[in-house]
C-alpha cells in the first residue's frame, strides 16, 4: 500500500472516530484539528495517479445521486425499444429549476449488489440506444439534454459485441453531432473510452475537479502501447487525463472545484451553484439559432487538439 492509500485510510478511520464523538468535547475538537492537517497534506499537490484513485473512490458521489439533488419531478424511463433494459444508464425527464430537460446519466451501484445491477457503469448496446432514443425525442420536443458521464468503458462482453456494442456507440456519435437542440455534459469521475465519449458530443463539457477522461484507462495504456513495461501510475502522469489537462487542451470547457479529498456528498451549496451553472449555460445555448448551435458544437470538435 502507497504513503497516499495509507493517509486516506486514515483520513477515513479519523471522520468514522470524530462521527462517534461529542461535537462539543475537546476530543472531538482536537481530532478534526488533526484532520484537516492529515488531508491537507495528503490532497495538495496530487499527482495524475491519486487523481486516478479518487475518481474510483468507492465512497465517491454517484450520478444517481446528482440526478436526484439537481432536478425536481424527475421520471425515468426505460428500454431500448429493441431488445431490453440497460440499468448501467438513469434516463428521463425532470426539472431543472423550471426547464424541463432530458438526462442521460451513466450510473455505477452504491453498493456490491447496486454494481452488479449497474453492471458497474460498462454500458451496453441497449444503454447507448436508450440514449440515443430519448435524445431525439428531446429534440423533437426542444428539449434540452444533459449527459452525465461515470464509466470506466462500455461493456466489451462477447454478447455486447455480438448485439452490435461498436455500431451504437459510433451512431451515439454522429447523432449527438447534429442533435438540433443543446447538450450539456458532465465527466463526474471516470470518462473512459468510447463508452463516455458516447455522451460527451455536447455543446458544453463541464468536468469534476477529481475526474479523469481518457481515451483508455492507464492499465490499458500501458499493457498495450508498452507492454506494461510502463506501470499504470507512470503512464496516468504522461497521459494528460485530469481536469486541468484537459482545460489546457480545450478539450473540456470548464471545471467543478471540489473540496479535498474528492467529493462524498452533495451539500445544498453546492448543488445550488452548479444547478445555476448549468441553467444558465442552457439559457445561453438556447439564445442560439439552431445552425450557429451546430456550427459551434462542429467546430469545437474540430478544433480539439489543434
């Protein structure tokens, strides 16, 4: 186990200790003291790897919740209209303040039987025609459409490949490119290969401070480019996958700060702000007329990596 495991096993064994204790009494004052030292010296200056690490937290926020705390009368909907129901994507239609909008969330389990149901965020040929099909029924209605993105990879099963796993993705692709009306995206923790960039041909990437986005995951990088003669950690540092790479590249548009350590839950605060981030990226999308909203989402993506 790194120096870095070790102080956030810590950091979880001082808030389970100072949970137990009396807010008032010396004990718990001088604990969090300790705390705050521990996480400040563990969470400044991250490096690519710890960043990978955070974003896989087990105890890291999950899309499901931020669907629930962001949009008000939200239903879900299901099925891909052609074979069956992909639980790894949370579709539907709910409020964000008074804008109806459409959501399109990867969603990995809270829990070991919640992973399995979810098939931990690998989403399927069916998840992605979900997708795909509340997409154009937003656009049909002129509805707004916000993806939020949490996989390590789309399903690559030998029943997801037989059922067409490439051609769903690559159709999410060219669809979303001309989908008349806007998309917002959201990379919350992992954005891993063609199974997030399924849900990101948006308008607008906004990208969790601790997140990583990444053609492949650093494992893959590594087994495959230099036959793991490169560790994982050492290839996470020259890949250039979190945030603030990604911004430097223009390759996302603008980052969600966390607090350190990685976000565990959502406060009021802050769902407050980024519900106002979001809404007003929409309004602003929705001022466009439909061919400059198009001619900007093309040319943002043309652009990447010039």
């Amino acid at each position: 186990m790194s120096d870095f495991e070790e102080s956030r096993l810590k950091i979880k064994e001082l808030e389970q200790e100072i949970l137990s204790l009396d807010s008032n009494s010396p004990e718990y004052n001088k604990l969090n003291r300790e705390l705050n030292i521990l996480k400040e010296k563990t969470f400044s200056n991250l490096s690519h790897w710890e960043k990978v690490l955070i974003a896989r937290s087990e105890d890291r926020v999950r899309s499901s919740s931020l669907v629930k705390k962001l949009l008000n009368n939200f239903i879900e909907f299901h099925g891909d209209e052609y074979y069956s129901e992909d639980a790894s994507i949370i579709a539907g239609i709910g409020f964000l303040k008074d804008m109806p909008v459409t959501v399109l969330a990867q969603a990995k389990g809270k829990n070991l039987q919640d992973s399995l149901k979810r098939n931990f965020g690998m989403t399927s040929p069916e998840g992605f025609r979900k997708t795909l099909r509340l997409a154009k029924e937003a656009e049909k209605f002129n509805r707004p459409i916000l993806t939020i993105v949490d996989t390590s990879g789309a399903y690559p099963g030998k029943g997801a490949e037989e059922r067409g796993q490439a051609r769903a993705i690559a159709q999410n692709l060219m669809e979303f490119s001309k989908l008349k009306t806007p998309v917002i995206a959201i990379v919350l923790s992992e954005g891993g290969s063609g199974g997030a960039l399924a849900l990101t041909v948006s308008d607008y990437i906004f990208m969790f401070e601790n997140a990583i986005y990444s053609v492949l995951s650093p494992e893959g990088f590594s087994s495959i480019l230099f036959k793991n003669k490169v560790s994982a950690e050492d290839a996470a540092n020259i890949m250039k996958l979190t945030s603030s790479d990604l911004k430097e590249l223009n390759i996302i548009d603008e980052i969600i700060n966390e607090p350190l350590g990685g976000i565990k839950v959502f406060n009021s605060e802050f769902i407050n702000d980024l519900r106002n981030k979001i809404y007003d990226k929409f309004v602003e999308l929705k001022s466009k007329n439909i061919d400059e909203l198009l001619e900007d989402r093309y040319q943002k993506f043309r652009k990447m990596g010039c």
